[in-house]
C-alpha cells in the first residue's frame, strides 16, 4: 500500500501555484493564499523552473 505524502501539494494546489507564479506573485504571498509554509512553495519553484 503507497501512502500519501501530506507534505507534498496536490495536483490542484501545484496548478494554482504555477498560475499565480504566473501572474508575478511572491513565494510569500504564494504560501500565505494556498496555507502552505514558504519553503514548500521555494522547493515546488526550485525544482519545477526549467
């Protein structure tokens, strides 16, 4: 049985992060509008950027 990792952002707050990356927000105010701490947000960025 594969456990689910609850640290990890789901397929849905992944998307809303790369739209409001998009749209120039900071990893601050990323963090703060999806509940999530900022070095979660700084790591999704880090390894996500081409």
């Amino acid at each position: 049985m594969r456990l689910i990792c609850t640290a990890c952002p789901s397929i849905i707050e992944r998307s809303k992060l790369e739209i409001l990356h998009s749209q120039g927000k900071s990893s601050r105010a990323i963090a703060q509008e999806l509940g999530r701490h900022p070095s979660t947000i700084y790591r999704e960025l880090d390894g996500n950027d081409p």
